[in-house]
C-alpha cells in the first residue's frame, strides 16, 4: 500500500484510519503486506520508533532523478511501514496546505515522488507485490506508472492496481506544469486520460489506469456513479461498469468499545448499561449542561465543512432546543464562520448546548458514550465511522440517507421498535429539526423502543476483518483484469 495518511503517524481523516487498520486485518488472514507513507516534519522518529533502512535510495521522476532515504517502523498487527525521507517535499508543519489553509504548490510533485519512490522502494527490496493497492488522489497515479513504466518489469511487472476513493470531492486538479517531472507522457494528457479542462487530474487518470476501483460503501459507490455525487466522475467510473465497486469500511473495536474503553468515566456493555448514565452526568457536567438523566443529549463530533451539513443544523438548532426538551453535545473545528457560530450558542443556550472548539480525542470518546443520540446532517459522507462508533456506544445515530450512513444504520419502525436509528432524506432545515423531534418523542413516549433499539446497535458488528475479506476478493478481482490484458 502507498498512501498519504496513516494512524498513529500522520492523520487528518478517515484515510489514515483505514490504512492504519486494513494491513494489520490483512496481515491477519495470512497475507503480507508493507506500507509506503511519507516520513512528514510531524512525525516524531522517537515516538513511533522508527529506524534507518536506507540512507540513499534513487528515484528516477520523467526528467530528473530524486534521492531519499528511508525509515521503517512496525506499525498495528506488526506490519512494516516505510518512510519516505526528502526534506525537499516532506519536511514540513503541513501535509497538504500551509497555516493559511492554501495547498503547497508543489503537491503534485510531492506525491507523485511518493508514489514513484513506493514502487521504486519494491523494486530494491525484491518485494514482488501481487496488488498494489494506493488510496485518493494522492497516490492515485501508481496504476499509470505501473502500465506505462513498469509493465516489462521482473518486480513490478505482474502487479495489479486497486485505487479506493475515500473522498471523491478530492481530486488532485493542479496545472500541467509538473507534467514532465510526473513522467506520465504528453500523448497521455487527453480527455480520456489525465486533462481535467486544461489541468491535470490525479484521480481521473487513476480511475482510468486502475484494474480495480473502490470506494468506502456501496451507497456512496451508487451515488457516485451521479453527476449531483460524482464531481465530474461519474462518466469514468461508470465506463469501469463492475470494476467500480464499493467495500464498506470497518472499524476499529479495540478503540471503539464501551466495554473497554480506557478514556470514559465509566465502562458498560449491552448486558450492563448502567455505566452509560454515569458517562452521561459526567458529559453534562464537563460541557455545563444542565444536570437532567431525564433530557435526552444529542452529541455530535465532526470536521465544520460543507460536507457534513452544520450549516443546515446552524438554521434550526435554535428551534429544536427551544421547542424540545433536548441538549447538544457539540465537538469539532474547521471553517471559521461555523466556528464562531457554535461556539456562541453555549452563551445563548445556557445549559442546553455544549460546546467544544478544537479535537479532543478524550472529549470524542465521551460525547459518543454520554450522548444517547449522534447527529451527522451530512450532504455525502462515504462511509463515515462516527455512526458506526455510535452503535456500539449505544448512542442512536440520527443521520441523512446518504452513502455509508445509509448502508450502515437500520431506520426505526415505530410499529415494532425495531431499527437502529433514525434517517432522513432532504438536506433542509426542516428535515433536521423533525427527525431530531422524532428520535426525542420516541425517547419520551416509547422508551422500550429506545432500549430494544439499543440492544440491536450494540449487536452490529463492522469489524475489520469482515472488510479485510471483502478487500481481498477486490484483490483478486483486480488481479484477473490485470492477467486478460
């Protein structure tokens, strides 16, 4: 694998999350695996034990030749994970974009390096990969390169390419400028291939070049095969017909776990759900909410960007606490304006609403066990692991039928009680304020509903290793189209 993010290194979404727990669930089942990140000025050697492998290692671009060196560390399940060294393009406060929230100029470069110094890295090594396996944009030009330079090749040569679409709103446009360095050859910079309007498109060359395409739920997968979902996509993923498919993510229940989980105030499980209460007083306490085990809390923990639809939920949050007998738990960062916004109404809802501004993985970890509802309002969220940390919590997701929340969350019947949680179609003000009064009435009026829908959330299992096995049948998909070439 050769990716740009990777928890415990150097994280800022879901993509690390997957790269940190994919290879170790991989490795698991009896395949071997190795991971080619950037060794980025954040990372700290000491913390994560990283050592010297190579001191000089050279990496031949379209019209010049690199040197690095390389570091190694063992990382979840005792996978190995390389480090690219360059001070040139690495060593920086950033992974994408500077202090002002601007790319660096020079990402395409950046990652095109790190993508050739990967399969350069094989290449010196011996390790002859049956899939290689890259993640966004980023590193989304390994399936050219390996069609275009390494198809005679003794290590590389048999390899086959899966990209996974984490985020197709990210698509690596930059102007073709850096064109020759990526050495990806000018009859390649068409329409069909590489140029995006005059610009050069990482991801719609990946898409082109790849045996196999993924993306993080097979809703999302549906949906991007959508002009509205699909950011100039769909056409290209549509002409991979089954070769475009969607793998839902997993998580990781060794962090996720009420059971175990080191950083509540107190743990519980489905058969024991009194430490949720406590998790609960103490969330109202350390936020300045209102001390009432009667008034249902809905948390949320999320990245302020258009995406996620808190400038819907800014609209309507003043009506739903004042009209319901509700509290918000709110977590997150991100645009300024939807900063300042939150971040007033504590003042103005003075023990209804909490409100943290910034990342506190402690704070994360209370909110989904203290609350007993988790809000995501999303436009498009293709996987998405909050709900799915909710289940677990037993803190009922209530989301927006769209991509993974869709496929991973069981709408509620009032009929039955069965379900676990409550969604939502339109992206409106109105839509969010009745399916929170929804899930709060069934709080007051049917609360065996509640607790039978708790016990059905805490029973869902999105374990890695389900996914790992879907991966691996990705892996041998893209390894057939790789062989009728």
């Amino acid at each position: 694998m050769i990716a740009s993010e990777c928890v415990p290194f150097a994280k800022t979404g879901g993509l690390a999350d997957v790269v940190g727990a994919l290879p170790a669930a991989l490795k698991a089942l009896g395949h071997d695996v190795l991971v080619v990140l950037p060794k980025y000025g954040a990372i700290d050697p000491d913390q994560h034990g990283l050592r010297r492998f190579f001191r000089q290692m050279g990496v031949w671009m379209g019209d010049a030749e690199e040197w690095c060196a390389v570091d190694t560390a063992r990382t979840k399940g005792d996978v190995p994970v390389y480090f690219i060294e360059s001070d040139k393009y690495f060593a920086r406060a950033g992974l994408y974009y500077d202090e002002d929230r601007n790319d660096y100029a020079d990402n395409p470069r950046r990652f095109g390096f790190l993508t050739r110094a990967g399969l350069q890295l094989c290449r010196d090594i011996r390790f002859v990969p049956d899939v290689v396996h890259v993640h966004d944009w980023q590193t989304a030009l390994a399936p050219a390169y390996l069609k275009i330079w390494h198809w005679n090749d003794s290590v590389l040569g048999r390899a086959a390419s899966l990209l996974t679409i984490h985020n197709i709103g990210y698509q690596g446009v930059y102007p073709p400028d850096d064109y020759d360095y990526l050495g990806l050859q000018w009859g390649n910079f068409t329409a069909e291939k590489f140029e995006d309007h005059g610009k050069l498109n990482f991801l719609k060359g990946g898409i082109v070049y790849a045996d196999l395409v993924n993306t993080v739920s097979p809703t999302y997968a549906d949906e991007t095969r959508t002009p509205e979902y699909a950011h100039g996509m769909a056409p290209y993923l549509n002409n991979k017909g089954k070769d475009y498919i969607g793998i839902l993510n997993g998580v990781d229940y060794s962090a996720w776990d009420p059971a175990a989980d080191p950083l509540i105030p107190a743990q519980y499980s489905r058969h024991d759900l009194r430490g949720k209460a406590i998790c609960k007083q103490a969330l109202q306490e350390r936020l300045g909410l209102d001390i009432r085990p009667e008034t249902p809390i809905v948390g949320i923990v999320s990245r302020f960007a258009e995406q996620k639809g808190l400038d819907i939920l800014a609209d309507c949050i003043a009506d739903i606490v004042t009209d319901m007998k509700v509290q918000f738990a709110v977590l997150g960062s991100g645009d300024r304006c939807l900063e300042r916004l939150f971040e007033r109404l504590p003042a103005r809802y003075p023990g209804r609403i909490g409100c943290h501004i910034g990342y506190s993985n402690e704070l994360a970890h209370w909110i989904e066990a203290g609350a007993d509802f988790f809000l995501m309002p999303s436009r498009y969220e293709p996987c998405g692991l909050n709900q799915i940390y909710s289940l677990k919590y037993a803190t009922l997701p209530i989301v927006r039928n769209t991509g993974g929340l869709a496929d991973t969350v069981v709408q509620y019947d009032e009929r039955t009680g069965s379900g676990t949680g409550f969604k939502f179609e339109a992206l409106s003000p109105d839509a969010i304020y009745y399916a929170v009064g929804w899930a709060v009435s069934t709080w007051y009026d049917r609360p065996r509903h509640i607790a039978k829908m708790r016990q059905k959330a805490m029973a869902q299992n999105f374990s890695w290793e389900q996914s790992a096995r879907a991966y691996v049948g990705a892996y041998e998909q893209a390894i057939e189209n790789k062989q009728r070439l």
